[in-house]
C-alpha cells in the first residue's frame, strides 16, 4: 500500500506574537500540524489563498489602508519531503520574490530560520497580512480550527478578514 505523503504546516509561527505580543520564544513559535496532501479541505483552502493572491499583491504595493506584517506560506521540499514555512519580509521587485524564513524546520533540511530564500510564485500555499486589528487572508488556518483549542479558534474568528 502507497503511503500518501504529509504535508506539515505551521501553525501559530507568526500568528501568535502578532495577536498576543508575546515573545517569539521559538518553542511557543512554531507549533506543527501534519495533514495529508490530498486532504479536501486543504487543498481548497490553498486554492483559495492561491485564486486570491492578486489582491495580497496589490495590498502589499498599495499599502493604502495601513496594511503590514505581509506573510506568504512557501511549500519547500527537499528529499521527496515537503513542509509549509510562513516566509516574512517579502519584496517583489524585477518578477522577484523574496522573504525571510520565519520557522525552525521540523523535516526539510535545505533552509533555516532568518534564511533569506527567493520564492517561486508556484509554490506559495496562503498569504496573510493585517490590516489594523484583523488579519487578511490565512486560508489554511482556518481547516486547522477543528484541531485547535476552542478558545484559540474564538481568538482567530474575530479578527480575520476577506480581502477588499
């Protein structure tokens, strides 16, 4: 029997700091999820932030409504491993991307934390960025919310948001 491979995500790496202004004590920081790669809700999930990017590039350019904190979720794989890091610092400038690893990887080896990386548009899976008190975007989170602590799911509910 073919086993399916999984894909681990992280969860809270920098939406924790952001909403609690806790440390980025990195124990607290990078909490995984492993869910298989074919798995309905995911795959939806990552083709909606993937259908919607557009509109994290246009807020990223525009910064019109006092918009920061820009994140992309990069799938990066090395050795038929794959893992999601959310990547921070993004710039896109001359068909460029590039960001900032902002997790400890937990399987792939060929990045690091606070490794500079250039982004392959293709392997983006979700994006976020907030927008005053609310955080834009961040599809994947939310298939993760039947794994996550009630009350942590309350505090996600109230401030995301759909792009404009």
């Amino acid at each position: 029997m073919k086993r399916i491979p999984t894909i681990l995500l992280l969860v809270s790496a920098v939406l924790l700091p952001l909403l609690t202004s806790c440390s980025r004590d990195q124990s607290r920081r990078d909490q995984t999820v492993s869910v298989e790669d074919d798995d309905p809700e995911m795959v939806a999930a990552i083709a909606k932030a993937r259908d919607t990017l557009p509109k994290f590039w246009q807020a990223l350019e525009q910064r019109s409504r006092g918009e920061s904190d820009f994140a992309l979720k990069v799938k990066i794989t090395d050795q038929n491993r794959t893992e999601h890091f959310w990547a921070t610092n993004i710039e896109r400038k001359d068909g460029k991307i590039t960001g900032t690893i902002d997790n400890d990887p937990n399987i792939v080896q060929q990045v690091k934390l606070g490794e500079g990386i250039q982004i392959n548009e293709a392997d983006i899976s979700d994006w976020f960025y907030l927008r005053g008190e609310n955080m834009v975007g961040n599809y994947t989170l939310r298939v993760l919310f039947k794994q996550m602590p009630p009350e942590e799911v309350d505090r996600y509910k109230k401030i995301l948001a759909e792009p404009d």
